[in-house]
C-alpha cells in the first residue's frame, strides 16, 4: 500500500498546476478550520515521537494510518512499524526534536489532504548546547479514515544553503 501512496504523490506532483486547481477543494472558511485541525494533529505527532509514546490516545499508533510511511531526507522510504522503532531508538533531551513551522494546506482530495511545512530538527552538540541540525521543506500527508484524520506520512527534503 505505501508504493501506492508514492504513486498517488508522484501523480499529483507532475500534474499541470491548472489541472490540479480545478480538481482540489475550493479555499474557504472550511479549509481554514481543516489546516488548524491538521497542524493540531501534527504537533500531537510530533510530541508522541519525542514521548516515545507508541501505542494509545495520541500516540503514533493512534495518530498514523496503518499505510504510514515516510521518505527520509536521504530517501529511505520506511513505514510505521520501522519509523516506530527509530523514534523509539532516538535519544531525545528536552528541547531537541522536530520543530514544525509555516504549517498550509495545499490541497484537499474528498479524504485525502495534503499540507506542507518547515520543520526544524534541534539536537545537543559536543558541548551540551542545544542547535539547529537541519531544516527540511516537508509534504505532509493526511488521510479521513471513519470520519477522523489521521497521519498518512510525509516526505522529507533537506533545505541546504546555496
């Protein structure tokens, strides 16, 4: 199922900007309350990764599509089972993690949503202090499963200075 989702991204990203616009939602008050719903939704996955927080209300379990997947910034594409583990393996002190910013909804697809963001990951260098180790442009993906939204996965993309 996750290649499916690959091909489904593939898809709408090579599609004429024109033919995208007439097939996504009209923007609206309804579009905004989604785009707060799903950045709330976000920021809750985001806290259960750094809680380690794998099963029950508001874990990764909960909040992630059974289909979950991520493309990491290298390209490995892993599904939630294999993410699970890795956020379950990441040494995590307060103030580090992943910190998403510049949360919008792009496009909307009966149940499916697509919204993109800045995300900043905050580690611990060699002396204890707490910085900026990368910054990625990411795709997020949302998926209305039995009327609620859940996380479908997101791709990753290194933002590099030039």
């Amino acid at each position: 199922m996750k290649y499916v989702w690959v091909m489904i991204l593939c898809v709408v990203a090579c599609m004429p900007m024109s033919i995208r616009a007439q097939e996504k939602s009209a923007p609206g008050a309804g579009n905004a309350a989604l785009e707060k719903e799903l950045y709330a939704i976000e920021l809750k996955w985001m806290k259960a990764e750094f809680d380690k927080k794998m099963e029950g209300p508001d874990s990764m379990g909960e909040l992630w599509t059974d289909d979950f997947f991520d493309i990491l910034p290298g390209g490995k594409v892993v599904n939630k089972q294999e993410m699970m583990e890795l956020m379950g393996k990441a040494d995590r002190q307060p103030g580090t993690g992943a910190f998403p910013d510049n949360f919008k909804l792009r496009a909307v697809y009966g149940n499916v949503a697509l919204a993109t963001d800045h995300t900043t990951i905050k580690g611990v260098d060699a002396n204890g202090k707490i910085v900026v180790v990368r910054e990625m442009g990411v795709l997020r993906m949302f998926v209305k499963e039995k009327g609620k939204w859940r996380v479908a996965g997101a791709g990753l993309v290194p933002i590099v200075a030039q």
